[in-house]
C-alpha cells in the first residue's frame, strides 16, 4: 500500500501534523501486513467518534501512552522483577519498570509498587496470593523450619495446601457492585476462598457501615475486599479500617474504577484507600487514563511476596505496557490531571442532577465519584433493553445488576455509566444537561417488544423511530464540538479500504 507515500506527497510544503504522520507511518506498516486489521483500527476511531462514550470503565489515553506501547518493548522476555529475572538482556526492561514502580509510588504515596498485573484481576490474584503466601504459607513454613517448597514432605506440602484453601474473605455482594473477582462463585476467587459478602442497604443503597462490622465479626475473614465496580459513593477507608483491626483481617482495597480520582486528589484523607489499607489493586485504563492493564500497592509487609507475582501468579510481563504505564503515572501527576478528576466529578454530579430533576431513578439520589447507576425497573424495562436502544441512539454503556436486582445479572435493572471518558474530550456541565435529556427521552419512550408466544420480553424492545433519529441528530452535535484525537482525519483512509 502506497498510504504513507500518498500522505507525504499530498502534504509536502505544508506545516507538519506529527500525530497524523505518525498514525499514517503506523497503519501504513499494519495495512501491508493485513488491510484487514487496519480498517478495524481506523473504524474503531471512528465509531469511537460517532458514539458517547459513557462505559464506567473506559477512556481515552494519550497518545504517549498509545506510543510507549506500540514498539519493541513487546519483543522481550522479563519474568521475575527489576534486578530479578529469570531471563538474560533484561537492563532496560529493569530501568522502565523501576521507573513505573517509582511514578505510582510518588503518584498514590505508596510505599511498594507492582506494575506487572496484566489486568485488574491479574492484579487481584497477585494480591490474594501473596496474603495467602504472607499470612498462612510463611508462619506454617517457620513452625516446618523449612525455606523452600521443594523441601517439603508431601504430607506437609498437603497440609500447607488444605491450609491455603480453607481461608475467609469478605467482599462486597457483586449484585451490591462488588466484583466478579471479589468471591464470586463462578470466578476463581469464589473457590480459592470460603467467600462472604456484605451488603449495602436494601432502601438506600448506600453501605451499611454497622453492618459490614457486623459481617466482620461473623465471618472473621483473612482477607476483607473493600472496593468496587458498581458503586456510585465515598467509602470512609479510615472507618473499615478500624473495623478490619478489630478482627485481625487483611484490609485489601480494589481501586480500580477510581484510582484516577485518588491520584488527581478528589478521593483524599479518609477517601483514599492507599493511606489505610495493606494491600490496594487497580487497573490503570479507566479514570486513571493509561494503557489497558493492572497494578498492586503495598505496604512493605507485602512487597516481597507481590513482588513475586510473575512467575508464581501471572504469565511474563509486558515491557511494553508498563512502559505506557509509567507515562500515565507521570501525567496522573500533574495539575492539568489534578483539575480533570475534580472535573469528572463535577460532569458526573451534573449528569445525575439532570436525570433526576427529569424523574430518572438515579440510585443512591446522586453520585460522590465518576459513576452513576440507574434503575430501569419503573419504566417496564430491562436493562438489557435499555442499554441495547441507547446504543442504537448513539450512547454508549453498559447495563448493571442493581442491587438485590429481581433480573438477574444477564437482563439487568439497571445502567451503569460515567463520566471519565467524556470529560476527557473537554464536555462540562453543558454537556452533561443535554446527555440527560437525551437519555431520559429515550427511556421513557422504550416499551417491551412482545414475543412470538404473547410475553413481555426481557430482549425486544420498541423504539420510536423518530426518537431515534432525534437521538442520533443531538449526539452527533455534541461530538461534533469534542473530536476524539482531532489531529488524526480518517476520511483520508476512506479510498484504500
Ligand atoms: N470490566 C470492568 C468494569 O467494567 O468494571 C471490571 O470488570
């Protein structure tokens, strides 16, 4: 394909625009490979354009960071950890994950960092484990007097293993929004752990302080998960973890929806977990803005065995995405960052705001963080229903099991969405107003579709064409003033695909 040609031709004597010579250079090398491939990227850009984005979970990282990931990085072995590996050449894999661990520590005012976690849940396992390996593994090894596994006897290597499958978490309810990697059954965390949940309150919503003490004291757990992934208030850290002390538990924070919000300072003092808990996980590609992937804080009790997390938990780690890591670090550290968490706050209390003044069921009556959950039950709908029309409309989001939800976890009550990923293509409260009214107009035009044997389907839904279209017209007009990477013109890629 002639692609980069073509551009530097059709753009010699002009000025020049780095980024798109830069996404030309890069689709020109993909597209001689598979021109497949390279119009799946160039209409993800796209479609990435014509939709809100307003996934809870998403956004949009710079361009930076897009760049620290695609490259050669990618080509290296590097298991094991800085001045560690079990692979040779590892010198400047070393430097860049020291440098990542040392951003997030500055960033989070951590005292250990772990930067290799694939995933948020990659780096959940790393935590769980280097609990189990801390608190059950090493004392048992100690009364063996033995140092290495290999030394064992199989009735003791039974015995340390019947021991680290028989411990306690508690975390919160999924359907409370916990997370599938906090005990869920059908996850893996479910059968490593004898797992119980806590609740929040049934009429409000909100967590029920006494009770998770309650819970605490019940259960008696090695590990108590606080975090969520479905959860639109503050969570006092300062509090749980008094109660955490009370009963000896382990205090593990997952940060990863918010984690931008803590490291830009709007989730500060008793909101930032990083200051109360032993162990705190995130990913690093939602409000935190970086390249898709995982992250464990630590004090030192735990470093040595999170440390540990590549080979004994998760496969060879990406030098490349932890070099996109400590790039997002780095701009998570700056005022221009500290002013867009504050502001995905203030976009996120507007849209809320806005919804309920129009009648929508906004749970909890508001939001204190990115997130807003919605209940769909009122209006006759599911959320598998709401979330399918809004995409028709041009809005972009996912539907959410509320809690104590009657629907189960595939229909829904509810929607879940946020404000991370808009916010950071510049809308305010503008913005916000104008989404609501377009959300709620929608919802309150859908109805159930009837199936082929005359029931109210969970699937099918009836939506006015009219309203669609209108829908459609508006989003298009917000996006127009609020393009996703406008340097980049993919109507130039339009004839070689
Ligand atoms: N997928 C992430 C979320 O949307 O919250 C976590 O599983």
């Amino acid at each position: 394909m002639e692609i980069l040609k073509d551009y530097l031709s059709a753009t010699a004597g002009k000025e020049l625009n780095a980024e798109m010579l830069t996404f030309v250079a890069n689709i020109n090398q993909v597209a001689e490979q598979s021109p497949q491939v390279a119009k799946g990227i160039i209409q993800e850009l796209v479609d990435q354009r014509s939709y809100l984005k307003l996934i809870a979970s998403e956004n949009y990282c710079s361009a930076a960071v897009q760049s620290a990931m695609g490259n050669l990085l990618t080509d290296k072995y590097a298991e094991g950890y800085v001045g560690n590996r079990f692979y040779a050449g590892c010198d400047n894999v070393d430097d860049i994950e020291q440098l990542a661990c040392e951003e997030a520590c500055r960033l989070f005012g951590a005292k250990h960092a772990y930067v290799q976690p694939h995933s948020g849940a990659d780096a959940n396992l790393v935590a769980f484990w280097a609990i189990l390996r801390k608190k059950v593994q090493a004392p048992i090894m100690e009364r063996m007097e033995k140092k290495n596994l290999l030394d064992l006897t199989t009735e003791e290597w039974n015995e340390i293993r019947a021991e680290l499958g028989n411990q306690k978490m508690l975390g919160m309810d999924l359907f409370c929004g916990g997370h599938l990697t906090h005990g869920y059954r059908h996850n893996v965390s479910g059968q490593m752990f004898d797992a119980h949940y806590y609740y929040v309150d049934e009429k409000t919503g909100i967590l029920d302080y006494e009770n998770v003490r309650q819970r605490l004291h019940e259960v008696k757990p090695l590990v108590f998960l606080v975090g969520f992934s479905a959860y639109p208030r503050n969570i006092d850290y300062s509090i749980l973890r008094q109660y955490a002390d009370e009963v000896g538990a382990v205090m593990m924070v997952d940060m990863a929806h918010f984690a931008g919000l803590v490291a830009g300072g709007a989730l500060s003092g008793k909101y930032n977990p990083v200051a109360y808990a032993d162990v705190v996980t995130s990913t690093t590609h939602k409000t935190l803005r970086g390249p898709r992937g995982g992250l464990v804080l630590c004090t030192e009790e735990y470093a040595e065995y999170v440390d540990k997390g590549c080979p004994h938990v998760i496969g060879g780690p990406l030098p490349h995405v932890m070099a996109a890591k400590a790039i997002a670090f780095k701009e998570a550290g700056t005022d221009e960052f500290k002013a867009y968490a504050y502001k995905i706050i203030e976009n996120s209390q507007a849209l809320a705001a806005a919804l309920l003044a129009k009648g929508i069921d906004v749970q909890t009556d508001g939001t204190d963080n990115h997130m807003i959950l919605v209940s769909v039950d009122a209006l006759g709908i599911t959320g598998k229903q709401a979330e399918f029309a809004l995409r028709e409309c041009g809005l972009t989001l996912n539907r959410n099991t509320m809690p104590f939800d009657k629907q189960g976890p595939w229909y829904t009550s509810g929607l879940r969405f946020g404000t991370a990923a808009v916010t950071t293509l510049g809308m305010g409260v503008a913005q916000m107003e104008e989404i609501a009214d377009i959300m709620a107009i929608v919802l309150k035009s859908l109805k159930p579709a009837m199936t082929k044997k005359g029931a109210v389907s969970k699937a099918n839904y009836v939506l006015d064409e009219g309203i669609k279209a209108e829908s459609i017209k508006r989003v298009r007009h917000i996006l127009d003033g609020f393009v996703l990477y406008p340097a980049v013109d993919t109507g130039f890629f339009e004839k070689y695909f």
